[in-house]
C-alpha cells in the first residue's frame, strides 16, 4: 500500500506560517489533483511529501512508513517540475539513467529500465539526442521518463504542462492519463487548469490560504461545490 496521509501538516517559514493544519488521505493508487490560487500552498505542500521542504509540525506517512524526517532519497517518491532540469550535456537516455547511475545501479539494469520508460512516454527514437534538440514536450516527456525510471511509489507533479503550448498541454495531459493508467501508482498533481484538474482527477483538493476549502471527486464538486471560491475554481465553465 502506498497511499499518502497527512495528519495536522502545518508549515511556516520563520514566523510565517503557510500550511495551517492540513488533513488528508489519498489512498493508493488515487489520481489526487490540488488546485488554487498561487500562493496558496500547493508547492509547499508538494514539497513536504517529497522530502524538499521540513514539516514543521504534523505527520505524513507514505503506505504504513512515517516518512516525515525522512530523506527524500528514501521516500519511493520522484518529482516532476515545470521547468524540466534536464542536464544539456547529456543524451536523452542519459538524463533518464542519471539517478540510477548514482546510485551504482550496473549498466544492464539502468538500460532496461529507460528502455521500459521511453516505452511508455514513445521517446525510443529520440534516446540519443541531446535536450536541445528536442521540442519542450518532449523535454518534459524526458523529466517525466526520469521520474518513472526510478521506480517511485508516488508521483509528485508541479504544474509540469505549465510551459507548453495549448495544443501540446492536452497532448502531454493524455499522456500523463495514461501513464497513471499502465503503471497505477498514486499520483499528486499540481495544476491551476481547471480542465487538467477534472479530466485526471480521482480527487481533488482545493486549497485556500494554507488551508482544504474542500476535497471530492471532480463531478461532486462541479455539481456541488460548498461556496463560491471553490465555484470559481471547479464549478464554472472556463
Ligand atoms: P503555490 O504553489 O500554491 O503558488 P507556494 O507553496 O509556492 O504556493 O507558496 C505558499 C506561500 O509560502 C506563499 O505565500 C509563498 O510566498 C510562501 N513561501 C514559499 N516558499 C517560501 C520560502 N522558501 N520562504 C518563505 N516563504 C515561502
Ligand atoms: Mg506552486
């Protein structure tokens, strides 16, 4: 089981405190989408499940391990950012392996796993290219591959189809529904596109100042949503 809770999650930076208190269960193998304004927390929270930012107060359990002071190195979780780090001196099949190198996996192992990734994302004729060569969308689908080639138990997105095109932002959205469908693992997904949040989403959660205005499936909440905020986000048509 790898399913994500927070139990009281709070954060705050210095005396600034971002994150006031937040619950939540996502269970495994869920598509969980967090949306809302910039600001709001999404990032940080983002951050906290993958290890890149201290829980200040609070509890979060990956599966049935307390992960909390835990190294992100050893959380089964990979990240995926908006903007997509690839290092330009080195191949597509390179950047894919890069992590696995570093942790002194032999060359069999890393070789069969970007293949199964670049499998998944259609990247097989572009593994010998460099990052410059290749179109933003595919230097996501490299950051994206980099992310599955480590195996994780959990997926963390960080608006990754922010920088793309439209056209290419639904392309890469069907893309990312179906590689939630091949390989099931949980998957947290930070957006602000209200189309991106109700077509992927198992669950969503809509944040407001630091704090879960409301969380449900996306049908529920456009139907149903319990105030005007989470209306503007998840109940208008855009
Ligand atoms: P979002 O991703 O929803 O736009 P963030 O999680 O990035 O929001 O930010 C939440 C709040 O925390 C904002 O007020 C932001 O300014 C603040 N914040 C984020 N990172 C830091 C930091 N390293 N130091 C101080 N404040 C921060
Ligand atoms: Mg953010």
């Amino acid at each position: 089981m790898t399913g994500v809770v927070l139990n009281n999650v709070v954060k705050r930076f210095g005396d600034v405190q971002v994150i006031h208190g937040v619950d939540l269960e996502i269970e495994d193998g869920e598509f969980c989408v967090f949306v809302g304004p910039s600001g709001c927390g999404k990032s940080t929270l983002l951050r906290m499940v993958a290890g890149l930012e201290e829980t200040t107060e609070g509890k979060i359990h990956i599966g049935d391990r307390d992960v909390t002071d835990m190294d992100p190195s050893e959380r089964g979780v990979a990240m995926v950012f908006q903007t997509y780090a690839l290092y330009p001196h080195m191949t597509v099949a390179q950047n894919m392996g890069f992590g696995l190198k570093m942790t002194g996996h032999p060359k069999e192992v890393i070789d069969s796993k970007v293949g199964e990734a670049s499998r998944i994302l259609k990247l097989d004729p572009y593994l010998d290219r460099r990052p410059k060569a290749l179109s933003g969308g595919q230097r996501q689908r490299v950051a994206i591959g980099r992310a599955i080639v480590r195996g994780p138990d959990v997926f963390l997105f960080d608006e990754p189809l922010s920088n793309l095109d439209a056209e290419l932002r639904v392309e890469m959205r069907v893309e990312i529904a179906r590689l939630h469908e091949e390989i099931g693992a949980t998957m947290i997904y930070v957006t602000h596109d209200q189309t991106e949040a109700m077509t992927l989403a198992d669950k969503i959660v809509v944040l407001r100042d630091g704090r879960i205005e409301q969380v449900g499936k996306p049908m529920d909440l456009y139907r149903d949503p319990d105030n005007k905020f989470v209306a503007g986000f998840i109940g208008s048509p855009s």
